[in-house]
C-alpha cells in the first residue's frame, strides 16, 4: 500500500507540474489519494484490491457526473421569479444552474467581460441562445451594475480549508463590492473541488508566481497590439458616439507579456462568501471547514 500512494503522489506531482493552473486537478489527486489510503479492505492480494479500488472508482467518477444537477436544483430553491443575477467568466456549474432556473423561472443575468481571455463572452452567448436575457458588463463597471442585482453567482476552482473560495480573477473584488451593497454572494462548487489549502492571501495561492505583477526590468514602453471597432448601422449613445471616434491605430490591447504579468485565479475570503452551494448541500464557509475535516478524517 506505501509503494502505490507514493506511485500516486508521484504521479499527481507530474500532472500537476504539467498544468497552468493545477489547483482543482490537486484537488481531485488529494482526494483521490485520501480515498486510496482509508479505503477499508481486507484483501489477501494486491490484484484484488487493484480491482476494488478501480470499482469504487469509476463509481465515483460516475456519481461526479451527476453533481451539477444536484447543485442547479439545490441553487433552484433560492431563485426567485424575476432575480437579476450578477455572474462572473464562464463556469459549467453556473450555467448548469442558470438554465435550469430559466426552465422553470424568469431570470436575467450580467456576465462581467472576464478578460483577458474574454470568457464572460462565452456565458453571454450561450445564455442569450437558450432565450435568456443577458448583458455583458465590463469588468471595470461591476461596482455600477451591482445596485441592480438581487445575487451573485460564481464557480470555483477551488474552496479551502477556510471556507474561502479561489476562482477566476476579478472574483474577490465582485464579492468585496457585493459585500459593501449587502448583496448575496454565492459559490457553486462540485465536492470534489474542496481542497486542503489555508491561503491567508493571495500571495500564498500555489498559482502564485514571482513574475505575477513585477515589474519589468526596463523602464522603455512595450507596444500594444492594435485592433479595430466595428459599429452597426443602429442608433448610438454618447458613449458608442465617442467610441467610434477611435482610429484604427488608437485600439490597444494588452501584449502577452503583459497578461503574463497578471494572475489567472484570486482568492476570496469566507467572510464575504455568505453560502456554497455543493452536492453535499448548501454550506457556510464554516460548514465546508467543518466537511473538510470529516472528509479527510475518514
């Protein structure tokens, strides 16, 4: 049994040193692992517990598939006809449960840009095909939107030992300003992806780097991509009016060195998170401390 938790945490490290962001896969691994080791048997060969521990796994995995479901109708309970919903990037979970809500309720949702990679666009497409009213909010205007908003909504990567939430960037300052306007701010999150971390900041994050938010090392300015504005023949406001005033050369977007310079995940702190909602129920941080500890105790 020593060789073959060594072998799997041997095998966890290759994977997770071969991802970007490794946090929900360790995650999945450190769960694994703890199932390995508490797994009660009392077999006479190694080849039968193989067999046992390869059952009871893909029972799991199998059982995993169904999460979400269980998360979309358990989150079901707490929308109400005609919720405005704040969500942040694009997570499978979340948009589990925003059409499901929209199969039986009205809703509309704001989805922050999300950039640099955008996937806030993604959530906006897809929920406008399946007929839900949807806006794209800059990233940059999450505070103006927020009075608006009856909830926000988000995904995880992964929630922690303190009942802390880590996800795509930008998320801890949507639950600071949700926390400000008293709005809710709740964390979808498959069991799977609770996590023995105990970050105090986001520097203790393991996706932190030393490049993250340094400095380069000359003061001379980098050039920005340039890109284009198309515009429709439809009525404009002044904002738009103004926009199309940009050139071809006066578009900028941030160079890859400069999104390099800048983290893909924060974290945010469990006073701010006011539930999770998982497949084990709907939890307060303190709950997902407390299920942490009885999950890994066996």
């Amino acid at each position: 049994m020593f060789e073959l938790v060594k072998a799997l945490n041997d095998g966890a490290k290759v994977l997770n040193e071969r991802t970007p962001n490794p946090i929900s896969l360790n995650a999945g691994c450190e769960l694994f692992i703890a199932f390995v080791t508490l797994f009660p048997h009392d077999s006479d060969s190694f080849s039968h517990l193989k067999k046992e521990l390869v059952k009871q796994g893909q029972k799991y995995a199998n059982e995993a598939l169904t999460y979400r479901q269980k998360i979309a109708r358990l989150t079901l309970e707490f929308i109400k006809d005609d919720s405005i919903i704040l969500t942040h990037s694009y997570s499978r979970v979340v948009m589990k449960t925003l059409l499901c809500a929209h199969e039986k309720k009205r809703i509309s949702v704001y989805v922050t840009e999300a950039r640099p990679r955008g996937l806030g666009l993604r959530t906006y497409e897809e929920l406008t095909a399946a007929g839900i009213p949807c806006t794209v909010v800059l990233d940059s205007a999450v505070s103006y939107a927020m009075n608006k908003v009856d909830f926000v909504l988000v995904g995880s990567e992964a929630v922690v030992e303190s009942g802390g939430l880590i996800n795509a960037v930008g998320s801890n300052q949507i639950a600071i300003i949700a926390k400000a306007a008293n709005v809710p701010f709740y964390a979808l999150a498959e069991s799977y992806k609770f996590h023995r971390l105990f970050p105090l900041s986001q520097y203790d994050l393991p996706t932190h780097k030393p490049n993250i938010l340094s400095f380069p090392l000359t003061a001379a300015p980098t050039p920005c991509p340039k890109g284009s504005v198309s515009h429709k023949n439809q009525p404009v406001s002044m904002a738009e009016r103004n926009a199309s005033t940009l050139t071809h050369s006066q578009t900028r977007y941030m160079t890859q060195e400069q999104i390099a310079r800048n983290p893909d995940v924060d974290y945010t702190r469990p006073d701010l998170i006011t539930l999770v909602f998982s497949d084990v129920g709907s939890l307060t941080p303190e709950g997902v401390s407390q299920y942490l500890v009885g999950m890994f105790a066996g």
